[in-house]
C-alpha cells in the first residue's frame, strides 16, 4: 500500500511539474509576443516621425522656392511693363522726320520692330493657352485611368515621357520609379 500511495505521489509530482511548464511556455510566448509587438509599434512610430520630420521639411522648402518664384515673377512683369511704357514713350516723342526718298523695304523702324514683338508675343501666348488647353483635356481625359494606364495612353498618342510626367503631375523619381516598378517601356 504504501507502494502505491508513494507511486501515486510521484505520478502527481510529475503531473503538476509538466503542467507547470507547459502554463510556463504559454505565459512566455505572450509576453515575448507582446514585446515584440511593442518594439514594432516603438519602431514604427519612430519611422512615422523622421517621415512627418523629413515632409515638413520639404514642404517648407518648396513654398519657400515658390515664393521666391512668384516675387521674381512680379519684378519680371514690372521689368516688362516698365519697358513697354517706354517704348511707347519713345515712340512717341520722337518721330523720325519724313525721308525724301522711299525707304528701302528690309529697314525696320523702331514702330514695326514694336509692333512685330507685341504680335510675336501674342502668338506665343496664345500657343501657350492652346496648349493649357489641350494638356486640360488630356487630364479630363485619363482622370479615371490608373497611373500605369495613364502612361500607356499617353505614350500611345506619341507624348515624350516629360510631356506625360507633366500631363499626370508626377515627379521626375515618382515617375521613373513607376516606369521601373511597372516594368513600362515608353517609344
């Protein structure tokens, strides 16, 4: 009797240090996950910020290039109306006296040369509006297109990869990552 009591005994030793392990292995596989998660998140976050840390900066540094732009722009545009109006003033105050022959056909006079730039630059302003005009309805267009779909139809109305880059608005790296990444191949 006492054999058996003993061999009981042990049986339930053995029983409760096998359970007590098996609970053991349990509590530490949650524990490790959980540090383990913890250090992703931690990471993560980390990332997040130098990310947010590294936007604002750019962000910042674009709206400061853009305000020197449009201040350049501004003393472009004062230049150019300055210079207008003294052309105008010139032109008029001092008129060249009649000659007594005709003039030879290939001189220009200061009013001509004026008058071919102003009709020069209309043209190219309207070129340029034209153009506004139909990269517009372009975008209109391919605006429910994927950004891959978008190239392909681009490419495939004979648009130089510049022209489609700006077209779709993507940068020069986004774009050629793209090209990359999407393995697309541009005529």
């Amino acid at each position: 009797m006492i054999w058996i009591n003993l061999s009981i005994l042990v049986i339930n030793i053995l029983v409760l240090i096998f359970g007590y392990q098996l609970v053991k292995k349990r509590i530490e596989k949650k524990v490790v996950n959980k540090q383990i998660l913890s250090d992703i998140k931690k990471e993560m976050n980390g990332l997040i910020m130098n990310l947010n840390e590294t936007t604002l900066s750019n962000v910042s540094i674009i709206e400061e290039k853009v305000e020197n732009l449009k201040k350049l722009l501004q003393l472009a545009d004062k230049k150019i109306h300055g210079l207008s109006e003294s052309i105008e003033e010139f032109s008029q105050l001092s008129q060249p006296p009649k000659p007594k022959t005709e003039p030879l056909s290939n001189t220009y006079t200061l009013e001509k040369v004026v008058n071919q730039s102003r009709k020069v630059s209309e043209i190219k302003n309207r070129e340029k509006e034209e153009k506004k005009e139909w990269e517009k309805s372009l975008r209109e267009e391919i605006k429910e297109l994927s950004s891959n779909d978008k190239i392909k139809h681009l490419n495939e109305k004979g648009l130089s990869s510049d022209e489609i880059r700006k077209i779709i608005q993507m940068d020069k790296g986004e774009f050629e990552l793209l090209l990359n990444l999407e393995n697309i191949q541009l005529d």
